[in-house]
C-alpha cells in the first residue's frame, strides 16, 4: 500500500488515492495514510456477527468516497461473493506467489516445501475464487539455497513493491482489458 501511495505521488498519476480502510484500528498502513494526507476508516470486522455483515458495512464504506477502483494491499480476510461482485473488473490483489500455484496463506513455506526454483507474486483482479482471478502481471524471483519463510519472502516483497504500482497505473490509465478470463494490457 505504502508503495503504490508514494509512486502515485512521485510519479503525479492522474488519480489521488481517496481513502485507506482497515478491518483493524491497529493497522500500521493507517498511521501511514494519516501521515500522507489521506482519509482513513476502520471497518472492525471482529464486530459484525459474519462474514455478509461485515462485508455490506466495508462496502458501504468504500462507496462513500465512489472510488474508480478498490485496491486489496494487505488485506486479510475472504469477501463474500456479493461483495466481490459489486467490485467486478474493479477490485486488484496482490498474491505472493507465481498464481495458480500456491493459493492462500503461507505462501512462501509452500513453495519452501514444494521445492520449487522460482517463486513471486501475481497481482490478479479478484473473483469470488480465492487466489483465482484475471491476471495482470507477475514477477518471479529465485529461491536460493539456505532460503527461509523469511528471507524468500523478502525478495519476492521487492517485486511486489514494483509490479503492484506499475498495475495499478496500468489500470488507471485506462491500458488494461478483460475479455474471457484474460487481461490484456494496451
Ligand atoms: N476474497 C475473494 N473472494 N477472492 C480473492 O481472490 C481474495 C479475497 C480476499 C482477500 C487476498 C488474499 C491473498 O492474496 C484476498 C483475495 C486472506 C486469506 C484468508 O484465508 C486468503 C487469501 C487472501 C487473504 N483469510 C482468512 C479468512 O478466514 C483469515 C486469515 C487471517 O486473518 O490471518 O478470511 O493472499
């Protein structure tokens, strides 16, 4: 989030980011956003008796400030079909793996245990499926020999903070298309 908040403001996009929203008051990206001039709201998820509740009073929040589009940067928690939909073709997420390998949480100790030589990150538009949406770009990095949870998710970190702004842009600037499943970027 910190990072797609500064390349907007480095690189004078033409969009502002309009408010940042957590389901947590302890969420250091708040503080962050406060410190940048940028509204904030917590939507505290432990106080909504489900998963619907919660997710018809973050959506009511987010339309308060009728953003073009919702941007997934941290966030922890499934949305419900409903609340996806609403946000369709809208709504990008940032997954720390190469998708579809390696879907939800762990990611890093997955492709530890898997094996693999490369790893990454996927920023997708999200879909009701879980790790499962359109993709717009990704980004592989080794996994080096000695690699822990840690030290593999810190490369992959560092692309992230590359390929989540450019995305972002991307769709800003009106270059990217979905048709059947797939984006293409102009
Ligand atoms: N919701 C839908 N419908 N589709 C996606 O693709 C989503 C999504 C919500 C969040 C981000 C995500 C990731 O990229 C994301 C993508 C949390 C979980 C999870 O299991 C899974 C995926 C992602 C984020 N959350 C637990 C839950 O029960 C709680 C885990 C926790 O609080 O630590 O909601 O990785």
């Amino acid at each position: 989030m910190e990072a797609i908040v500064r390349a907007a403001q480095v690189g004078k996009w033409p969009a502002r980011v309009a408010a940042i929203i957590s389901n947590r008051a302890d969420a250091a990206g708040l503080a962050f956003a406060s410190a940048n001039g940028i509204a904030t709201a917590v939507v505290p998820s432990k106080d909504y008796p489900s998963r619907d509740a919660f997710d018809v009073a973050l959506q009511a929040e987010i339309d308060r400030y009728a953003p073009d589009l919702v941007v997934l940067a941290g966030f922890m928690r499934i949305l419900t079909e409903s609340f996806v939909r609403h946000y369709e073709g809208r709504m990008l997420n940032i997954h720390p793996s190469l998708l579809p390998s390696f879907k939800g949480l762990h990611t890093h100790q997955q492709a530890l245990d898997a094996g693999v030589k490369l790893h990454g990150a996927t920023v997708h538009f999200v879909t009701a499926e879980l790790d499962h949406g359109p993709i717009v770009a990704q980004a592989a990095v080794p996994v080096e020999e000695g690699d822990t949870e840690d030290t593999l998710a810190a490369r992959v970190l560092a692309q992230e903070h590359l390929i989540y702004p450019q995305a972002v842009r991307d769709f800003i600037e009106g270059r990217l298309t979905i048709s059947q499943g797939r984006v293409s970027r102009a």
